[in-house]
C-alpha cells in the first residue's frame, strides 16, 4: 500500500477535527435535553460553525471547489436558463407524453391539491410576515399549524413525496435539467398527469414550509435552532439582506401563481368531458408539464436563495416569474375563451331548436335579441327608452339586420315607409339587428351613434354572439344589409326583402317574396329604369323621359380607358345631339348596389339565368366584375349595346370610320361594333350570391353542355375586380362576400380567369385580396 501524502493527511486531519468536533456536539445536545448546562447553546453554535468553516475551506483547498460551489449554488445561471428553455421545449415534452405507462395509480388529486393550498397558504404568509417584519409568535404558529392542518395517522405515498422532495432538491444540484426531469418523468410514470403535477408541487411544499417554519423558531428552541442552520433556515427567517428578502417575496409570489396555475388546469381536466370536442383545443398535458417544470424552477431558486452565501441571490427569478406568469395568464385565457364558445354553442343550439318549433314571435325575439340583463326589453329608438318584448306580440316583425356601416340610403328608404300611415297602421314592426365581429367601446360608442338616428326598435346592446351566429347560417347574413321578414309566429315569410325595398319602397308591402315576384313580373319592367334612377344620377329620369342618348360605363381600376372614353365622347359630341354620360366613379356603391338588389330579386322571382333581363343584368355585372369595366348604351330607358369598357373605348377611337349625320349615332355605334368586335368562345357569368336560390346547374345557351362553377370570395370593402392567381384549397375568413362564377365547360376563361384544371371537376377562382375554396364534386353529364 502506497504511503499517505501530504494532501491526504492534511485532509485527514481537518476530517477528523470536524467529527470530533459533532461528537462534541451531540453530546451538548444530549446534556442540554438531561436538563444539564456544561456548556452553553452559544458556544455549540460557536463550534459547529468553526467546524463547518473548517470543511469549507478543506474542500476547497483539496481542488473540490466544484462540489462546494455546487451545493451552494443549486439553481445557477445554467441551470436556470436551461430551465427556462424547457418551457418551450416542445420536444422533450413529446417525449415525455410518447412514453408508454404500465399501470395508473389512482390518486385523489382533489384531496392532495386541498393539502397544498393548506401548507402553502401558511408558509406565504410567514414570508409576507418577514417582509414586513411582523413576524408572529412560536406559539401563534404552533396553534395555527395544529388546527388547520390536522391530518390522518397516515398519508399515502408519503414515500413518494419523500422521494420528489429529494429530487427536486438534493438530486437537482447534481444533474443537469435534462437528467432531473427525466427522473422526476420515470418517477411519476405511473401517475395520470394531474396527479404528476400536484404530486410535485406537494414535496416543494413540504420543503419550503419546513424551512420557514424552522425559521420562526424562537431563539430560546435550542434544538430546533440549531436544526434551522443546519438545514440552511438559518439565513432566512433574520436576514437582514434587502436585496435577498425582495428575492424571497418575488419568489412566494411566484409559488401563488404556480398554485393557481395548478388548481385551474387541475379544475378544467376535471370538467373537460362537459366541453365535449371544445376541450380537444387544450393541450392540458402540456399544461401539467409546464407546471412541473416551474416547480423545479422554484426548488431550484429556493435551494439558492437558502444558501449562506451570497453569491446566488435570485439569479434569473425574475425572468423565470415573467415567463410562469405569461404562460398561466395565456392558459387562464384559453380555458375562459373555451368556457365562452361552449356556452355560445349551448346558447347557439337553444335558439337553433326554439325556432324550428315557435309558434309565437315572442318567444323568437326574446331568445335572439334579450340576455340576462335585460330583463326581456328592447330598445325603441323613438321613445329612446327600454319596453317589454310582448311589443311584439302578434306582429310582423322585419328584421334590419346589418353590421354598423348600414347605407344612409338604406336607413333613410325605410324611414320614410316607417312614417307611412299604411306601415303605421299595419301590424308590422322594424327592428334593426346590429352584427358585429368585436365587441369592444369603440364599437359600443358607434352603436350608440348608429341607433340614435334612428326610429324603430333596436337591442339594447348589440347581439350577441350565438344570436349572431344563428343568424349567419340561418338566414345567410354576409355582412351586406338584408331584411328578413317573420310573421306572428316567428316564421320566415321572406328571406331578404331589402332588394325589393331598395327598388321599390313603400310598393313593396307586405314586403313577402310572393309580392317581389308580383312586382318583379309585371308588364313593363324596365332594368335600366331600376338601376338608373334619380337617387344613382339625379335628373336622369328626366332624361328617360325627353329619350336622350344616354352613355354609362365605369370601372373600378381602368381610369385610363376611361378618360379616353370621355375624350372620345367630347369630340364627336355634335352627332348625336343632348346627352347624357354617365361616370359611376363616384356613384359606385349606390350603383352597385341596385344592380345586386336586381339580381338577386330576379333569382328569387326566377332562376331562368336566359331571360333577355336576367342576361342583360349578368352581362353587365360580370363585365364590370372580371373584364375590367362595362358600357351601356341607352336611348331614353332603351338599352341598345351593354358590353365591355374596352370593345366600347375600341369602337369609339375609331368614330371616323363610322360616325355620320345620315344615321342615329346609337344605330351607326351598334352596326360597326357588330363587324369590329370579337365574340368571345365562352360564355359566361358572374352571379352575387347575395341570394339562396342559384341554380346548381346551367346549360350553355350556345353548346347545350353544362357550366362549370366557381365560388370565389370577394373583400366586401375593396370595390375591385377579380383578378385572379392560382387556385388554392383554402378557405375565406369571416365577412367575405361570397359570389358564384359559371363557366362554359368546353371554352377557356377570357384574361380575367384562369384555365380551368379539369373540364370535369368543380373548379374555384381566387380573387385579388380574396379567399378561394375548391370544391371535389364532379359536374353533371
């Protein structure tokens, strides 16, 4: 055997001295429990605190520095900031979730997560005590401690709190983050997740509560003072060191968070199964391990902040509290926005099934339009007061539904059939239905603003979520103003009479779908008269009436081609007389607007898409939507040529050729434009789906085949024409306008559209700044 050297004996010694020396004081120990005072409680502490000095500096000067620093310093810089990337360690915790567990422990989480509120509550409110510096008595403690915490003679896995107390102490000083939680994962494998958690966050109570309560111990408990030091409560119950003591409040603060993070995810796995397939969009797993980590985290900043050293003072708490306080307010707000689409789904569902059995219109307004809150009123804008919702009782009821940017035009067309004596007289009622996708005070304020130039009935707040839901798939609403007309019994008589209302007001009444056909069918009908009134272009129906030569067009993008139109127009102005042109430029919206409400009050009269008006309003309509811009021609109220902006432009720069005093302009414009313009191979057009009552089929007027179809989604506040990209699967987000686009299947789309993938397949175009789905249902044969 090889001769001790210097080193080894040096460490020997310094050994043996130092268990000499807890010899010695053992045997104080014993004496001062025999009632004998040899020596004095001060002078052990004198002794044992020279002896931990000694081994101290023995470690240290025997190149086990390391070891030392590691025991003082359990929660370093590294170790923490290898924590904190665990919080977003997606891997690992797959990993974790991916092991497979032989058998689960039953375990009474509630009972277990109730003990931890008890012990932790005590030990935060030592340390806000310390904080403040109005520590209570040992007694106080004592008493409290054995009255609120009394338990059974025995606890179950009180071995396995034991076991996770050590490791997420003593063994995480040792290892790297990696190699704890993994053995803290193996440990619990057998547990369900809550239980993994609140099992964890049970032993750092046992360990934090320990320390504070042994650090309350008064001076005059010698063996528990003396235990205090060893176990390191010593340096925190009389620290007199600020900087430590906003490191201790910080992390008790911390540990009420954790708590609480642990007591709402433990509360929502308890009551998933009611959120039915809502709670699937909850990774409560997840949850449970991030609450894990955070308890190590706090193990590791306690064991740290515990040390008698002061060179680990709450590194990184700070950051480490963010980051916890982050992540529990984000999953407060899942679980509360859960929380909020279930009971709108529960709500949603009620209406749902209230409206397909109501027999009284009161029952269907109450359940849409009142909450708890409003004691069954709505709001009547011309009293400017809340009434009871039997206002309605046994009446007509036509619903203004709209979002908050409802036209001026609008409004003011139904204020004046309101003010009508027939309307007054009747037993009908209008009541506006404010749809919005935010619910927030700026949206309030412009509601407010919004009802008060107003004269009939309204919410008292705006609709709820479920109502609006309900309303969008019900009876279609897709941001553009409708009325929907219900009889007494809460019934549908009309899906949208806002068309007919906009064509022709108060001659609309009764405002049901039979009496938009009536009207619409009529002898004499004339589109152009329709569209082109005096509210679009004022003084125009004067012109209808002296058949003046009239010229409209416009576009949405192509201001070059028309400024050339208008130039073109000012030179050969001496042909033709009086005029009219008519730029919708600025009178878009209202223009547009009318067109919609024709085509959509021609799909509810008929679906025959081959009428000579149902034709002239899509050509037109696809005109201005798809190929760039439209132009009509019209003598008086006589449409002569409706085609596009640029075969018109085209035309016209060619006025020498054609123009001249022997012939009516419009007869010379329309045989030069037959010789000069290129028929397209393709027919088709473009159909708002402002309406539910498009045809699924449509046979080619030229080939007999049948149409493809299209559904794009247009910006409903972008006014431009399609131009499409590529065809993508994705859906539109809410509040796009949805339009149907049909196609001749055996001809190729013009430059506004793309070429179709399959003459056999429904095929979809993208609009600029819209959203596209693709359909997979094959056409007809």
């Amino acid at each position: 055997m090889s001769e001790p050297t210097t080193e080894t004996s040096t460490r020997d010694r310094s050994y043996r001295l130092i268990s000499f020396r807890v010899a010695w004081a053992w045997s104080v120990i014993n004496r001062s429990q025999g009632n004998c005072s040899l020596c004095s409680p001060q002078a052990f502490l004198l002794h044992f605190t020279h002896s931990l000095e000694t081994l101290k500096l023995s470690l240290l000067s025997h190149g086990l520095s390391s070891f030392s620093l590691r025991l003082e310093m359990a929660g370093s810089n590294s170790f923490m900031t290898s924590l904190l990337a665990l919080l977003d360690h997606d891997k690992f915790m797959k990993d974790v979730e991916s092991k497979p567990c032989c058998r689960t422990e039953q375990v009474n989480v509630k009972c277990y997560l109730n003990l931890v509120e008890k012990i932790l509550s005590q030990a935060m409110a030592t340390v806000d005590n310390v904080a403040k510096n109005t520590q209570p008595k040992g007694d106080q403690c004592q008493s409290r401690s054995s009255t609120s915490l009394s338990l059974e003679t025995s606890v179950p896995l009180s071995s396995t709190i034991n076991e996770l107390c050590y490791q997420i102490t003593c063994k995480a000083r040792t290892n790297d983050v990696h190699q704890t939680m993994a053995s803290l994962f193996n440990m619990l494998s057998s547990f369900s997740w809550d239980a993994k958690a609140v099992l964890t966050l049970l032993a750092l109570s046992v360990y934090y509560a320990e320390h504070w309560r042994l650090a309350q111990i008064e001076e005059s408990d010698d063996l528990l003072s003396i235990t205090a030091m060893l176990r390191g409560s010593h340096a925190i119950g009389k620290s007199s060191n600020t900087q430590r003591i906003k490191a201790f409040v910080m992390l008790n603060n911390l540990l009420k968070v954790t708590l609480e993070f642990t007591k709402c995810a433990v509360e929502f796995m308890n009551c998933s199964k009611d959120f039915g397939e809502f709670s699937a969009s909850i990774d409560i797993s997840a949850h449970f391990y991030y609450i894990i980590v955070i308890v190590l985290g706090c193990s590791v900043q306690f064991s740290g902040l515990i040390s008698m050293s002061n060179e680990f003072l709450g590194q990184d708490l700070w950051t480490f509290s963010d980051r916890v306080t982050t992540k529990y307010e984000s999953f407060k707000k899942e679980v509360a926005n859960l929380r909020e689409k279930h009971s709108e789904q529960i709500s949603y569902e009620k209406i749902k099934k209230l409206s397909k059995h109501c027999t009284d219109i009161v029952e269907l307004m109450a359940a849409l339009f009142c909450t708890k809150n409003d004691f069954s009123t709505v709001y009547q804008c011309c009293k400017r007061k809340a009434v009871k919702v039997e206002k309605f009782k046994d009446k007509n009821v036509m619903l203004l539904i709209s979002d908050l940017n409802l036209l001026d035009e609008d409004r003011e067309t139904l204020t004046s059939i309101y003010s009508e004596c027939t309307f007054q007289c009747s037993n009908y009622k209008i009541m506006w239905v404010p749809i919005v996708e935010e619910h927030h005070e700026v949206m309030q304020k412009k509601f407010l603003d919004k009802r008060s130039e107003m004269r009939w009935y309204t919410s008292n707040s705006m609709v709820s979520k479920p109502a609006a839901k309900f309303i969008r798939k019900k009876w279609q609403f897709r941001q553009q103003t409708k009325v929907v007309v219900l009889n007494q019994q809460g019934k549908v008589v009309n899906m949208d009479a806002m068309a007919m209302i906009r064509l022709w007001g108060q001659e609309s009444f009764p405002f049901t779908e039979s009496k938009g056909q009536e009207l619409w069918n009529r002898q004499g009908i004339n589109w152009f008269k329709l569209v082109v009134n005096n509210i679009v272009f004022p003084d125009v129906e004067q012109s209808f009436e002296r058949e003046e030569l009239i010229f409209l067009y416009g576009s949405a993008e192509d201001t070059q081609t028309v400024q050339k139109i208008e130039k073109y127009l000012s030179e050969i102005n001496g042909y033709f007389g009086p005029y009219k042109a008519l730029n919708i430029s600025t009178k878009r919206e209202k223009f547009l607007t009318r067109l919609e409400s024709c085509l959509s009050l021609k799909m509810q009269a008929s679906s025959d898409v081959y009428d000579s008006r149902a034709q002239e309003l899509l050509e037109l309509y696809t005109s201005y939507k798809q190929c760039g811009g439209f132009a009509v021609i019209a003598r008086g109220s006589s449409v002569v040529i409706n085609t596009l902006l640029v075969d018109f432009e085209t035309v016209l720069s060619q006025h020498q050729k054609w123009v001249t005093q022997a012939q009516a302009f419009e007869a010379s414009f329309k045989r030069y434009y037959e010789e000069v313009a290129k028929k397209p191979s393709c027919h088709r057009f473009y159909i708002p789906n402002v309406v539910g009552n498009i045809p699924e089929c449509i046979k080619c007027a030229k080939c007999s085949r049948y149409m493809k179809t299209a559904v794009t989604f247009e910006c409903c506040h972008v006014d431009q024409p399609m131009r499409p990209t590529c065809p993508t699967p994705s859906f539109g987000a809410h509040g796009f306008r949805e339009s149907a686009v049909a196609v001749a299947e055996s001809a190729r789309y013009r430059s506004a559209v793309t070429e179709p993938v399959s003459a056999t397949y429904w095929s979809a175009v993208a609009a600029a700044e819209s959203a596209t789905y693709c359909g997979a249902s094959s056409a007809p044969s």
